[in-house]
C-alpha cells in the first residue's frame, strides 16, 4: 500500500515538474510597423544599432530586391525600400537613426529616381547604384561587385518567393542569387557564371520555374524545388539544417516584408519560412514540428499575417499531429 501511495505522489510531483514546462507557450514576437518602409527600418533595427551601410531598393522593385540580400550581407547593410519617386519619410528617419553615411542602389532610375540621390547626398550620404538594362542584367551585376564564389543560386526572376527563401542561407555562404526565367536559361546569367567561374548551381524552384533545359545548361546544378513556396521554404531549411533557434517567417505573398526578413534573417543566421494571411500552411506545420521551432520573429503587420497565426505560433503542439484549427478563428486547446 505504501508503495502504491509512494508511485502516485511521485507521479504528481513528476506532473507538477514538467507539465507546465510542456505547454508552455512558444515565443512569438511581430515586426510590424504602418507600412514597408517602417517594416524593414524595424528589421534592421533587430540586427544594427548602427549601421554605416544600407542598401535601398524601389517599394515594388520586388526583383531588384531577390539579389540584394546576399550582396547587402557581404557589405553588413539592412535592405530598405523607398518610393521611386522621392526619398520616403520613414526610410529617412531610419537611415538618420541607424547613422548610415553609404547608400547602394539597386535597380534603375524608373525603380529609384535620380531624386531620391540627390535626398541622400543632402543628407551627407555616399550613393552608388547598381543598375541593369533588366532584372537578370541587374543580378548579374551585383554578383560581379561581389566576392568570389564558386557556387551560384539560380532562380526565376518573377517567383519571388523562391529566391527570397533561399536568401538567408545564400548570403551566410556567400553565394550570389541569379535570375532566369521559365523559357529557358537567360544570356545573362550564363554569361556572368562562365566570367566568374561558377562550378556549382543551386536551383531554387520546380521544372515549371526553372525547366530542364536551362537546368542542363548550368554547371553541376542540384534542386531545391516543392508543391508551392511553403514548401519549397521548408525544403531550403531541412536541406541545409538552418537554425532554428530563432525562426522568421512571413507572408509568402508580402515579398518586401519578405525581403526585410531575409535581409535579419541572413545577419543572424536564422532559417526563414513562409505562412499565408490566415493560417498556417501544411508544410510550415511540418517543418515547425519536425525541427521542433519554439521561437519566432513574424514580418509584417495584422493585414498580412493575421492574429490568428499568431496564435497557432504560440501553441506548443503546432507542428504535432494532436494540432487541431476547427476554423473558428482561434486553435482548441
């Protein structure tokens, strides 16, 4: 009888140790702020107190955005975005907070004016600006003022998602993102591979972005693809065991959110994954639960990534097969 008496304490007190612990909530932080602009001004700020470079691309210059995070990473700079037309206010103030005295560029003078040069100068910042006759001309560009490397990624320029996914790892190994398209493998592309003695290709993409004839073209190519960009994001993170310590993650479809996440999520060598608005996607539930995340840092705002994300973030069996969304707006316990 004691004995019986003795199991069943025990078993209350091992209940009372680490029941708590189990459920506890995961952490789960929002970087948000009224608008892009004040979205990538509070990333960076995640990872500089300063910063004596910064890159600026265009708000909708969302493929001038695919290759700058590597580039930018080489250089210890946040991405931040800006109206073409003038200098936004809110990039401004952050350029000003983070005491940034050299400004790159990318894109032409349609995705940046000419005017917003001449803001910064006014300000007593150093322009350069790395431009293109188009989108691949322009990553080609910007891996030749990078170091060199012997493997390159290659992505479609118009998928978004994918070269942005693929960004954080890129960056931390120094390997520059270029650009194709679905109809086969771009000039300029294969012209700055041969002229930087790229070896080795990583393909970031199914055959419907990347298609088997650019992929035989291009040297000792290996593939990243997936079902959609939540997957493929999650594929990228379990190839190269990124760390999951603390996770970012964004919207799929809010590609400067997204670029502001990468841009954090290369400085701090974190891995970085999707979600849509309103709840998580099969593959992120899978690539939460299987890596185990309890930590995440979540871009944008309410009207890009609900509350209700939020809260399947923070339970502590998202990513388990006991996780259950009866699509009532909130999770069940």
């Amino acid at each position: 009888m004691r004995s019986i008496i003795k199991v069943v304490f025990l078993s209350v007190i091992t209940m009372c140790l680490f029941l708590p612990s189990a459920l506890a909530d995961n952490s789960v932080t929002r970087i948000d702020g009224k608008n892009r602009y004040v979205v990538a001004v509070n990333a960076a700020k995640k990872g500089w107190a300063t910063s004596s470079t910064a890159v600026l691309v265009g708000k909708d210059a969302y493929a001038d955005a695919l290759s700058a995070v590597p580039y930018a990473y080489q250089k210890n700079a946040p991405v931040l975005f800006t109206n073409s037309s003038s200098l936004s206010t809110d990039t401004k103030k952050g350029l000003q907070g983070l005491k940034t005295k050299n400004v790159t560029i990318l894109g032409g003078t349609k995705s940046v004016s000419s005017k917003v040069t001449t803001q910064l100068k006014s300000m007593g910042i150093s322009v350069k600006r790395i431009s293109g006759k188009n989108r691949y001309d322009l990553a080609a560009n910007i891996a030749k003022q990078m170091k060199s490397s012997s493997t390159a990624v290659v992505a479609n320029g118009f998928a978004y998602a994918d070269a942005v996914a693929i960004a954080p790892y890129a960056a931390k190994q120094g390997y520059p993102i270029l650009l194709t398209n679905d109809k086969g493998l771009r000039s300029e592309t294969s012209s700055v591979m041969k002229s930087r003695g790229i070896k080795k290709t990583i393909v970031i993409g199914g055959e419907s972005s990347v298609n088997k004839s650019a992929y035989a073209k291009l040297p000792s190519p290996g593939r990243i693809g997936g079902a959609n960009r939540y997957e493929v994001a999650a594929n990228i993170v379990k190839k190269y065991n990124m760390s999951t310590s603390n996770t970012y993650i964004s919207n799929g479809f809010a590609y400067a959110d997204a670029a502001s996440g990468a841009s954090i999520a290369a400085k701090q060598g974190k891995a970085f994954i999707f979600t849509n608005e309103k709840t998580l996607p099969k593959a992120t539930r899978q690539i939460i639960g299987s890596k185990k995340i309890t930590s995440f840092s979540v871009l944008g705002g309410t009207s890009t990534v609900t509350n209700t994300v939020i809260s399947q973030l923070k339970s502590p069996v998202v990513g388990k097969k006991v996780f259950i969304d009866p699509g009532h707006g909130n999770q069940d316990s």
